[in-house]
DNA sequence: TCACCGGACCGTAACGGTTCAGAGCCTCAC
DNA sequence: GTGAGGCTCTGAACCGTTACGGTCCGGTGA
C-alpha cells in the first residue's frame, strides 16, 4: 500500500503550471472547469499532476479566494465531547450532519474549552456559517459567533438574538401540557429538578432570586410552563422546591432527587427539565424504596431513546428534526435577509412514571 | 440584544491599518503579538476595529498564510450521520473530541456521500491532518485522503498502510478469547453474523470466495480469530456459516440471525463480530422463543454500554481512548517520521449471554 | 562625538489559488 | 473576402493575511 504524500513539500498549481508551460488559469480550470480546457490538455495537465504529486488545488486558497470555506461550524457551551454523551445532543448533531452532507459541506465542530473562556477557537474557525446549539444568553463564544460576518442560526437558546435565525420548540406549552397531566391525575405537593440555569456553579435550590435571572431560555420557559400549570390548580410557586444542577447527567439528577426528596418527603411528583435528569431521579427513587408512579410520579423533557426504553412520562420533542432545520436554514438560505423562526411540536407522552398519588397523600395535599 | 455583523462587508486588516495610517503589519501585531508594538497603539488599533466592525484577522486568510488550518478532519465510510447512531463510533468520537479541545484544535466531519462516490469534500477540507475511522482498504475517499499532504491517523482499519500512524485492538486475540470461551463451554456449532465485509452489497451467508477477498481488516481478523479458537477444538471453518450483512444495525442483526437460524436450526452459538449486531440477535432468539443462553448463546464485540445493560458476553474494547489516542497521534507528533501503531488491550466480558449448551444438544453436536 | 543597541514600526514578498476580460485563431455563413 | 462567433488559452488583478528582513530613532557607554 502506498504511503501518504505529506513527505515532500507538495507542488503547487503555479509549478505544475510552469512544468506544462501553460497558465495557471489553465490548471486550474483543469480542475474546475473542465469545458474551458480541451480534452487533450486537461489530461495532459492531470498527468503531470499524477507525476508530480501535486494534490490538487489548495483547499484553503481555493476558500479565501472564493469566499466560501464548504464548512458549517457548531458551538456547543459544554466541553465538545459533551455532544457525544448527552442523547438529546447525539440526536440533534445526527439530524444536522444530515442536512450537512446532503449539501455536501462539512461540519466543524469547536472546540470551546469549559473551564478558562477562550474564544480564539471561534475566530479561528474556517467556516462559512454557524449553529449554535443552546447556549446561555451571555455566552463569550457566543458573542464572539456574533461578530463573524457569518450567518448564524441558533437553536432552541439564546433566543429572541436580532438577524439571526432560530429553530426550537415551544418549551412552554410543552411543560404546561405536562404540568396539567398532572393536576388532572390529582397532585399538588410538587419538586422540580432543572438543569444550569445561569453562569455560576450552583448546586441545590434555585432561589427566587436565581431563578429571575435565569439565562437559559430553555429551562425560564420549562419552569413557567410548569408555574402556569400549577398555578391552574392553586399550586403557589413560592411552595414549589427547585432543585438546581450544574452538571447535566443521571448522576447529577439522582443526587438531586436525593436533595429534593431529604428535604421535602411528602412530594408525590418531581418534574425534571430533562430526561437525563428524571432517569437519575428514578433511579434515587427506586434507590429509596419508593414505588414508581405509585409512592412518586417522575416525568422528564426530551423525548431520548432511554427514556422510552424507561417508560418515562415525559416531553417528546423532534431532536433530528431540530438538527436537520437548522442545518437547512443556514444553508438554503436563499436572499432572504430577514430572521426566521421555526418552531417544531412537542408531543405529551404518558409512560409508566406518572400516576396518581396513592389515596392518603391526595387527602394529605389537602391541608 | 444586538444582531449579527454579516450584514456590511466586513473590513480588512488593510483597511483598518489604512483609516490609522499605520502598517498592516502592526494592525496584525495588535492581535497576534501584542509584545510588538506599545499599548497604546495597540488600544487605539483595537479601538478602531470596534469602531469600524472589524471583526479580528480572517482565519481563512490566516490559515493560508501560517500553513495551519486549526482543525482536524474525520474521515468515515458511512454517512455523517451514521456517527451519531453507532454507540462504537459515538465514543471514539468523544475520546478523539477530548483530545482536539484540549490541543484547542477544532474537529472536521467530512461530509462523504453513501451514495455515489465523491471525493471532492475530501479536497474541500481545510485541516491539518486527517483522522480516519474504520474505513474500507480502497476506500475511494481514504485514498483521496492519502493523496492530500497532511499527516493522518488510521482508527482500526485500514491497517498496514505506510507512513500512517494506526491505533486498534486486536480484532483478532480478542475473538479468539471469545471463541475458546464458548468452545470451552462445550458449544461446537456455530454460526457467524458479520458486518460488512468488501465493497458491494451482500446481505446473505458469505461464501468462503468473499471471504478471501474482504478488504476490512477488522472483519478479517475477527473472523480469523473465531476460526482459530474454533479450530483448536477440531470444527471445521468450512461447516461454520457466515451471514454478511451490509448495514449495522440492530435490526440487520436480528434478520441475519433469523436467516442464520432458518438454515441452521442446530446451532448452539451465535457470534457476532459487533455489539449491535448481537443486539439483533438476542432479539431474534427472543422472537423465536429461544432462552439464552440456555438454547443458545450469543455473544458480541465492543462492548457498547447497551450491551452491558443487557448481559452480552462480549469483548470489550476501549472506544474512547482509542479516540483520544488518534487524536494524540495526530497532534502531538513530534519531528517523528516513521510510523507508530498503537494496539490497545480487549477484555473478554463475559455476561448472560452464553453458557453451555443444553447436554442433548451438547450429544447432538457430537454426531 | 560616535559606534552600538534595543524597541517600535514598516515594506515587501509571499501563501496558493480564482476570476475576468480579452487575445489569438479557426470556422462558417453571407 | 470578411465579419461574427466559438473555442482555447493567457495575463494580471485580487483574496486577506503573516513572515521576514529591514529602517528609524532615542538612549547609552566610552
């Protein structure tokens, strides 16, 4: 098997060009043009190539010349192996390398370092546009995504971002269905498990004062949703335990539901904002002896394949779909200048984890 | 919030060092090597490119100059898409995504067409170097790959290839623990399901013809491992069915396998050459109303976490850091020229997928 | 006074292509 | 014979930046 080529400084067009003693114009439209040549020379001239071991036309040249790069860039606000690990993302990344290949552009991924803020990798990037994949309101990276003259789309947060295109799915009315499904089943004593809700590293409750100045869109939209739909029965807010992770993962929402549940033992539901975080908290409930939906109903948002094979009550909404429209945004965008914003549906699902309260809690949650 | 800054033609380097009537040079300095000029010129240049949106050097621009494009480019067979499906793949990508954040280099899927072959997004690719996941030997896009003058990586397969540096397991010590495990159960009629063994679609047994061409080493070794354990205890390699099957799924698992059972209804084991191939499997067996392991074995080869959860005998190969492995091939490479190869160490695993074989079968099998 | 030095800044030449407006030249119709 | 038009191919400008080797200038030590 032959080896790699990189051993030799590679000849350039110019070279191949003047070994031939044609113009430069003409070896490159050898390669790009091939009816501006004729047939004979554009051969001879892809020989010479093949000889001389020039690779073909300089890729990066080539994009500054031609002001496109064939790339997409992705910002994730996690570590760049996170996407990899959380289902919601792996299923969001899937659709979006979807709608990549088949424009035949390449997805660049960024590496964005978690602990120290270092945006030089998003000025960096050789990138004709970017996703970028729900980010805080204030992310330096993403401010920085900002100010390359690229077109942006974002999906599901920041959002609201001016000339900029967003897909995403109404978090809201999402929990709200969810939050009314169990009301209707007969619960009022709630606890809440959510994801990071701001910059900072904070572990426990989310007090009021956090939670007005959440930013993350996604999870103020998925705590109203559930505000509202508590609010329906007369659950006051103020009552309702809102425990905080900055980790997301099953571990995190299991050491969560053991905060929560430490503190408010009477609870017979806990909403999560995700489903990574309800697969932990029912495994802190199995872990306790507690009887699934029947000592506590567990519901979560996302819709990931665990989650089904869990039977969990949770929020379905389409990832790939999110993936694969956000791709399409941004590269069929036409003249369009104008921001779109699309919103895809969520879909209520009842598994086995939600019930109604055993008969004495319900009397219980009356007084 | 304020928009993107893609609607005016950005400025240049040129044109922002013009507007101060200083050098480009210094402009440039101002943000690569701010040691080179004095703070205040250095305050009053970036002064300047916010006040005429200026958005920072272009890293195409950039790339061409300093010979770096700050990214790596992943080369996969399958579609794009497929990375994010396949558990094997989805770790070694994250271990080769932790490797790129912590060199800060961003990481390039390629985007290659499943379909009709096309290699020019290979050429398209602005990268430094290549890391290339389990691909075909003649691999039209590998070989695209080779031609271009950048150092590259090797996951798996193709193997062997000269000037590449290469990070596997191997394939075939570790099936051959796996086959002298089942063989020292007492199982002695097999049946294989395989992956994808050469170019062209063949979804059915693979003849012992197709088995003397098949261009993915890993598949060879596998097999070849399965038939030395097998032919220690005196079974003929030639008694031994294969079934190919063109994509990797779960669901391909579980056809091959009732294909394999259709014609072979005697058989004791199952071997799988991947995880979620057996996954299909132990489908089938359920299907068919077979206890495993009691009426059969089946086992697997990766150990993906699906598979732990459900008890697969397999061989665990560590994904991750053979991700982040290549990636340190390709990154850290210092003046070394000649090739390395990393072989990383399997683990037999064995789960509740196997055992021995019921004694009438186990008479049976000594006909 | 003068050679020498270091810091600050600059001019020029790449980097490796693509693009566009032609220049030749040949053919063909009139 | 001649002008139009088509096919090939060329020359020069340009893309936006950084590398390299300077220059300029004020200060220093002898």
């Amino acid at each position: 098997m032959p080896g790699p080529s990189h051993v030799r400084r590679p000849a350039t067009l110019a070279s191949l060009a003047a070994e031939l003693g044609v113009s430069r114009t003409t070896v490159s439209n050898a390669y790009n043009r091939p009816d501006q040549l004729s047939a004979p020379l554009r051969e001879r001239v892809l020989e010479a190539a093949r000889r001389l071991g020039y690779p073909g036309p300089d890729p990066v040249a080539r994009s500054l010349r031609t002001r496109k790069a064939g790339a997409v860039g992705l910002l994730l606000t996690e570590a760049l192996s996170y996407a990899f690990r959380d289902p919601a993302a792996t299923g969001f990344l899937e659709g979006l390398a979807l709608a990549c290949e088949q424009a035949n552009q390449g997805l660049l991924l960024v590496p964005v370092s978690p602990d120290h803020v270092d945006v030089t990798a998003v000025h960096q990037a050789g990138v004709d546009g970017f996703v970028v994949y729900s980010v805080r309101e204030d992310d330096p990276h993403f401010m920085a995504v900002l100010e390359r003259p690229v077109p942006t789309v974002v999906c599901d947060q920041p959002t609201g971002v001016e000339g900029v295109d967003r897909v995403g799915v109404d978090d809201r009315a999402g929990m709200l269905g969810l939050a009314r499904h169990l009301t209707g089943l007969g619960h009022r004593r709630f606890g809440v498990i959510c994801m990071r809700l701001a910059a900072g590293h904070n572990d426990g409750p989310a007090s009021a004062q956090r939670q007005e100045s959440i930013t993350y869109p996604v999870q103020r939209d998925r705590l109203g949703g559930i505000r509202d739909g508590l609010a329906e029965v007369g659950v006051d807010w103020a009552d309702v335990p809102v425990i905080e992770r900055f980790e997301h993962s099953v571990e995190a929402g299991r050491d969560a539901a053991a905060e929560l549940m430490a503190a408010h033992a009477d609870l017979t539901a806990v909403v999560c904002t995700s489903d990574i975080l309800a697969l932990g908290a029912l495994q802190h409930a199995a872990e306790r002896g507690l009887s699934v939906p029947d000592d506590l109903s567990v519901t979560g948002f996302d819709g990931v394949p665990e989650a089904g094979r869990a039977g969990l009550t949770t929020v379905n909404q389409p990832v790939l779909e999110k993936g694969r429209i956000a791709g399409e945004l941004l590269l069929q965008r036409g003249d369009r200048n104008r921001s779109r914003r699309v919103t895809l549906p969520t879909e209520l699902v009842v598994g086995t984890t939600s019930g109604p309260p055993r008969s004495d809690q319900r009397f219980f949650s009356g007084w």
